[in-house]
C-alpha cells in the first residue's frame, strides 16, 4: 500500500515562503520503489479543480522538473531518494497559491495529468 503524507502548510503573508515536504512509503508495483516513479504536487483552492503545480521525475541522467506556468520561476521542486521524500520550496508566495496542496506519485507519462497515488493534502493559506 502507498503512503503519501505531507506536512509544512501554514498562514502566511504574501511575498513570504514555505517549504512542503512530502515522505512516501510502500510499494507502487512489483519490484518498484519509488525511485522508479515521479513525484509532485497538485493543488486545489477553493471553488476551483485541482490543477497541477510541480513534478519530478529520476532517471539515468538525473531528474527532471515540470512547472506550471503559474508557479515557474517562484516554487522549486527536488526530491531525497534515500528518504523517498519530495519537497516543493515556494517563494513569493501570492494569495492565488491558496490552495490544499496534495503530494502524488505515478510513473512519469501521467504525473502532470492522472497520478495515481494521491496523499491527503495540507492547507497553504496565503494573506495579503
């Protein structure tokens, strides 16, 4: 069974940071640790549908990141291997980025659309 616990969400003003840290255990398949998959972090605020924030992905030549668009140049992805543990750093943080942040996990071609592993999510509440 797969486990995605998130922590790190908080109230914040606008312009400050916070740093998410997501820790994963278990299994996603036969044979795989989670080194074989991608990791990253959707988001949903309120009234909206989840949308996709940051990805990354581990291979021979090292990760690969995706943003979206509305987080790029603030929000920063990495991942520890040796503790299965995906972080997201977000800078100049805005009251738009207000939004329960979910952790999620899958193999790379669907970890910007349909991951399949989902954590419970953590509230990111950014004031002006």
């Amino acid at each position: 069974q797969v486990q995605l616990v998130e922590s790190g969400g908080g109230l914040v003003q606008a312009g400050a940071s916070l740093r998410l840290s997501c820790a994963a255990s278990g299994r996603t398949g036969p044979g795989t640790t989670f080194r074989s998959n991608a990791m990253g972090w959707f988001r949903q605020a309120p009234g909206k549908e989840r949308e996709f924030a940051a990805a990354i992905s581990w291979g021979w030549i090292g990760a690969g990141t995706y943003y979206a668009d509305s987080v790029k140049g603030r929000f920063t992805i990495s991942r520890d291997n040796a503790r299965d543990t995906v972080y997201l750093q977000m800078n100049s943080l805005k009251p738009e980025d207000t939004a329960v942040y979910y952790c999620v996990a899958g193999p790379p071609v669907v970890i910007t659309t349909a991951p399949p592993h989902w954590g419970q999510g953590t509230q990111v509440t950014v004031f002006s």
